[in-house]
C-alpha cells in the first residue's frame, strides 16, 4: 500500500482531512514504537510507506518495550493527537486496521502477540473477519 492510499483510508475511517489523518497515524505510531521492541519495530516499519517510517524509527532506548496497558497506550495517543480517550480509541483502531491491509503475511499477528491481554479491546476489532471492508 502506498503512503496516499494509506492516509486515505486512515482519514475516511477517521472522518479527518489528510491532513488531520497524517497527525492521527503519528500519533500511534510513535506510541506502537514506544510499547513494541526494537526488532518489531523494524519489521513493522520496512512494510509500511517510507514518510510513515520516521515515527517508528528506533533509538537506543527503544530496544526494550515500554511496558503499558491498554488505558495507557489509548492516553499517550490522545495526548500526542491533543483528542479526548474516547476518540483516540477509535483513531487506534482506524490506524491498526489500515496496517493490518498495509503489512504482508502475518506481521500484524506477531506486532498484535507482543501487547497484553488488555489490548484485546482495541485489536480484536481489528481482526474480525470484514474489518478490512469498514469505511466510513
């Protein structure tokens, strides 16, 4: 998938702008690379659109995952978007829903093993059959 239809379908599940959409994808992105370790990190990023990468680019902290829950993960995504939780959620699930299109075989699988138990509220949406059809 390119980088114009990735924000595309990113804004149309959002109901944003592109522009809006670039900010929204940022956001949780920077914060799936601060929660995922360094090698997946690299593994998600070589699939997706290279102006999508920047955000995901590793650093000598990000070898280790940032251990957060789910409630965690949603709050640093509202703060970097400046939204309320209750929007950031559905912007998570807007952005996974495109990776999960975006990346090949099963890479959102082994980027989905690596979050706890209380994620399942955010990813099992995601991984429903027909997720990939949604738009809004």
């Amino acid at each position: 998938m390119n980088y114009d239809t990735f924000v595309d379908q990113v804004a149309q599940r959002t109901g944003t702008s592109t522009q809006r959409a670039v900010d929204l994808i940022q956001a949780t992105l920077a914060t799936l690379a601060d929660r995922l370790t360094g090698g997946e990190v690299l593994d998600l990023a070589v699939q997706l659109p290279e102006p999508l990468r920047l955000p995901l680019r590793p650093t000598p902290d990000t070898e280790a995952a940032d251990r957060f829950g789910a409630g965690e993960f949603v709050a640093r995504v509202a703060r970097r978007a400046q939204i309320e939780e209750p929007a950031a959620r559905a912007v998570i699930g807007a952005v996974f829903t495109t990776i999960r299109e975006a990346v090949a075989g099963g890479e959102f699988d082994e980027l989905v093993v690596q979050l706890p138990r209380d994620y399942r509220d955010i990813v099992e949406p995601v991984m429903a059959p027909g997720a990939t059809v949604r738009r809004r």
